[in-house]
C-alpha cells in the first residue's frame, strides 16, 4: 500500500478558507482515481518537499509564472488554467488563481491539479500524451486540452495518474 504525496503550495495570498476548500476538492479527486486500489493520495498546503510525489503552485496568473524563474523561455498559453513544464526528469506545476480576470471554483482548482499531473508525472511524453488520450476532446476525459466541470475521469486517466504516481519523478520546488 502506497501512499503518495502531493504539495500545494500558496504563491498566490489564497485565505485559509479557500486553500482549505481547493485542498478537500483535490483530495476528492486524487480519493477517485484511486478509488478500488490499496494506494492513495495525501493533499496537503506547505512548502514543496524532496519527498513530495507531486508539487503544484498557486500563482496569481500567468504573468506571475513561478515557473518562468526556473525556465524564462517556457511557453504558456494565456488562457490557460494551469502548466508544467519538464526538462528532464524535473517537473514543474502551476495553477493560476486569475485566469482572463476570473477567479475559480475549489472544484475548477481541483480538475486543473488532477489535469496537470497527468502531464507532471510523465515528464518525457508530449502534451498530445495528455490531451489526446482516447482520441482526444471528450473521450479524453479530465485530460481533455479543454476539459469542464462536466468533465469526468474515464478508467484511462485513472490508470495514467497511478501508473504515474508509481514512478517518482523530481518536483520543481
């Protein structure tokens, strides 16, 4: 029995109320898609650690990328509710709180985690990896480019996050 472990941490002034918010909807979601095995997922808020599975930042948008301290030539699409960026086996996860001026449900928050990680913990795969899984748009999943509170996990995502997890891969802290 695995347990694995994943970091949000606050670059983003998000209050106590929200990061506990965002961490029970990431919880929820990490419980689904390990839901039937003898594995699991502990979300918590803090520092990244080298022990940590999976790293996710809380920036406040895209032109506060902490990402782009460590990799100034990472490409980012604006509209964009969260990126990782790889080099290596190093990966690097931000979620952005604003994202065209809006600011997100614990739940937008939550599938945008759950979405990078299949990107995070696959740092030699390309984005089409992810976004093409099935065939890609809906078949696809949470791993959809363009997913949605509609968005469910198929069986696919599910065995990608685990597999994923399974493999420790170092975190851009």
């Amino acid at each position: 029995m695995a347990q694995y472990i994943v970091k949000l941490v606050n670059r983003a002034d998000l209050s106590d109320e929200q990061k506990h918010s965002v961490q029970n909807a990431v919880q929820k979601k990490f419980d689904e898609a390990f839901e039937g095995t003898s594995d699991g997922v502990n979300v918590s808020w803090g520092d990244g650690s080298v022990n940590d599975n999976y790293v996710v930042h809380f920036v406040p948008d895209v032109d506060n990328s902490y990402l782009r301290k460590k990799w100034p030539r990472a490409v980012i699409v604006p509209e964009a509710g969260g990126h990782t960026h790889s080099h290596g086996s190093l990966s690097g996860t931000e979620v952005y709180r604003r994202r065209n001026g809006r600011q997100f449900h614990a739940t937008e928050y939550a599938l945008t985690v759950v979405h990078e990680s299949m990107h995070n913990l696959y740092p030699f795969q390309t984005t089409a990896f992810v976004h093409e899984m099935d065939g890609g748009g809906e078949a696809a999943g949470l791993a959809a480019a363009h997913y949605s509170l509609k968005s469910e996990f198929t069986d696919h995502n599910k065995q990608v996050i685990q597999k994923g997890f399974s493999v420790k891969n170092p975190q851009y802290l």
